[in-house]
C-alpha cells in the first residue's frame, strides 16, 4: 500500500499530460507565487553533464561536510524514495517536512499545468531557502539551458561533467546541440569547471563557452596522475594535493574525482578554508549507491550498475575488461535508450542475459524485446517474465559474478534485497 507521501507524488505527475517538457516559464510562475525562494539559497554549485554529475556531487558535499560546513543537494533519480533527492545538511528530507511541503507547493500550484520534476524543484527550492546551509549542489534533472534548477540568478561555480548522447529526443540529434544544452548553466557562473571531455566536445565548449568567465578546463588547468597503484597526484594550476584512490569503482571515478578536487580549490581561491587532509579522506572514502557498486553476496559477487547509455557501456565494458569479469547479466531498460547498441559494446563482456522488464515503468522494454536484440547479437538470452523470481534465480544460480545493469530504476528494484 502506498504512503499518503507517494500518493500526493503521483498526483503530481498527473498535473501535465509530459513528464518531460523543458521550459522555464512554468516553474518561473510557481516560484513567483510561493515568493521566489530561489532568490535565497545557500551558495550554490551547479552541475550538468551526460554521466557523472551524483559522484561528482558526492565527493564535492563530503569534502564540505568533512570540513565542517553544512551542505544541501538536490539530486536525481533516487534509487528508492523520492526524500533522496531532496538533502538538508547532508540528511535526507523527513517524510513528514517532504510531505507538508508538497502540500502547500500542490495547493499554491492550483493544478496548473507543471511537469512533475517543475514542480519537485520548486519544493527543493522552498526547503532550501530556509535552511540556512553554507552550501547548496543542485544536479539538473535534464540538459541545462531549459532546465528547471537553471533560474537562479548567480552561483558560485558551474561543472560540466562528460558529455555524450542521451535524451537526444529532448535535446537535440548531434553532439553539438547536446552540449549547447548542458552550456545554458553556465551563463550566470563566474567560474566554470570543465571535466574530462571529448576531443570533439572540447572544441564545441571552447566555441560556445561565455568568454567573460574564469574557465578551468581538464587537462590544461587541473588534472589528475597516478603515481603509486593507490595514490595519485592532483594538480590545480601551480598547487598539487595528493590523494588515495577512491572506494568507488572504476577509472572514470578518479577523473570525477579531480574534479571535486577542482571544485573545492575554486572555493579555496574565494577565501573558504578545506584542510587537506579531510579532503583526501573524502575523496577515499566516498560512497554513490548504484554505480559499479560491488556487493558480496554469499558466495556470489553482485555488481549493480544504474549505467543505461553509451558513455555509461563504454566505462562498463572498461571496467568488467580490466576486473577480468564476465559476468551473469540481469538486464533491463527504459525504451528511450539505445538498446542495441548498449548490448553492443558489452556483448564481449557478458556470459548470459537473463532480461527483465522493470517493474511500473511503463515505458521500459518487453523482455521479447530485449531477446530479440540479443539473438540479433549472439548473445544468450532468457527472458524473465516474472520479475518476482529474480532474486531466487540469482541466489540458486551457480555463477558467482552477478551484473545487474540497464537502468537505475532496475538497481533500486533490487539493491535493497542484498543489503
């Protein structure tokens, strides 16, 4: 049975016939009424970008909270419950602040057109403004020129973390187009931090970026070298920190790493003290739920991986290849993404594909669907139609390396069965 919480959150996403529609004019309208609380929010760090932007924001709000400052941070999706998204001074939203909030937020609303993620945002903004925190990190839901956290007036630094194709639907067909969105958060930023990027995505940067701006781009003005197998150096302009390789899995973590790091010597310059010290302790002991995260299970090792576009395959494939894993695959994923070619990069990599369809997710793919594009690839298939069975076929099967991978929405399906 759902909580009046949940009930109160699928009305909301009933309020506009699109989930997604990317405009500001909605969400302009409803924080004009509720008294524009985004006028009065903690200092703020914005981050856009294709893969990265949650561990990015991770590392960024533990080195802050280490440090003895208090931190908010919008996040999204959430792996079980919508108080995920929404962090007070690094604590999840109470279900009974989140649920009074809504309430008032739905009712100054007055069933106006809004998508569901408008109208959350101005939720989050409300609870921000009178939180009176040092710091707020707001992830976009989607692209960043149009999207709904992109109406503040100014912030502190905004981070564009990789960038590939995904939701060309909403943001456009060529990478060019794709990365003009995710620009759109940095027009009203006086500091603009640039992750590791494409070749052809750095030129496209280089040409749309404001040319007012203090830019720090990878590779030039920060980056990050290994020097033992667990230690690596980091560089910002002339100054160097060493640090110890993070717990979260994966190179590309390291890279999201260095730019934490980057982020946290931007607010260095602007006068806010960080000890080095914590700040080596954050970046190692850093946790993001869902990627790459390996759990043992028994005598089974279970990998859980929200990855569900082609970055996200390509770092995947890097890591199963250097782990030397090749593993049981349960799979499944929203029919927006490109099925076919996710398989694609991973079919080297994967012994057997026992596919699912995500429980109410109407738009994710049907296990027939699923198949089909695996025998097309040679890749053995078993469809599941019962999703129920799942965890009992992982938990009888001999195969002691488990990947469970497609979507996040299907990691937070199954996580929690093996905590």
């Amino acid at each position: 049975m759902k909580s009046k919480t949940e009930k109160l959150l699928d009305e909301l996403v009933g309020l506009h016939p699109k989930y997604i529609d990317l405009s500001l004019n909605r969400v302009n309208k409803l924080l004009d009424k509720l008294g524009n609380p985004h006028h009065n929010l903690p200092k703020t760090i914005h981050i856009a970008g294709t893969n990265g932007k949650g561990s990015v924001q991770s590392f960024i709000r533990n080195i802050i909270v280490a440090n003895g400052y208090s931190c908010d941070a919008y996040i999204s999706p959430h792996l079980y419950k919508f108080n995920e998204r929404i962090i007070i001074n690094n604590k999840e939203i109470s279900t009974k602040k989140l649920y009074e909030t809504l309430k008032i937020v739905k009712k100054i609303n007055n069933n106006n057109p809004i998508t569901f993620f408008e109208i959350t945002t101005a939720v989050g903004f409300l609870l921000f403004s009178k939180s009176k925190s040092d710091f707020l990190i707001l992830e976009t839901g989607l692209g960043g020129r149009l999207d709904a956290t992109n109406i503040l007036k100014n912030k502190i630094c905004s981070i564009i973390t990789p960038i590939s194709f995904d939701h060309e639907e909403f943001l456009g067909k060529s990478i060019e187009k794709i990365t003009k969105e995710k620009l759109g958060i940095t027009k009203k930023s006086n500091y603009i931090l640039i992750s590791k990027q494409s070749n052809v995505v750095n030129k496209i940067i280089k040409n749309n970026i404001p040319k007012n701006k203090k830019i720090f781009y990878y590779g030039k003005d920060y980056n990050i070298n290994k020097i033992l197998d667990n230690k690596y150096e980091f560089r910002f302009k002339d100054k160097k920190l060493y640090i110890q390789k993070p717990k979260l899995n994966g190179n590309h973590q390291i890279e999201n790493a260095s730019v934490a790091c980057a982020c946290i010597y931007i607010l260095k310059d602007l006068g806010i003290k960080f000890k080095t010290k914590l700040i080596n302790n954050s970046i190692k002991n850093t946790s993001w739920p869902g990627r790459l995260e390996k759990f043992k299970y028994k005598n089974k090792t279970i990998i859980f991986d929200g990855s569900h576009n082609i970055d996200g395959a390509k770092k995947l494939n890097i890591f199963l290849k250097e782990s030397k894993i090749k593993p049981l695959v349960v799979f499944g994923m929203l029919n927006n993404k490109k099925l076919n070619s996710f398989l694609k990069i991973l079919k080297k990599q994967i012994k057997f594909i026992l596919a699912v369809e995500i429980p109410n997710e109407n738009n994710s793919f049907k296990t027939n669907e699923i198949k089909k594009v695996c025998l097309n690839q040679s890749i053995e298939c078993k469809e599941i139609k019962d999703f129920k069975k799942i965890f009992n076929i992982i938990k009888k099967t001999k195969d002691s390396k488990i990947l469970i991978t497609g979507s996040l929405y299907l990691v937070g399906k199954l996580r929690n069965r093996f905590l």
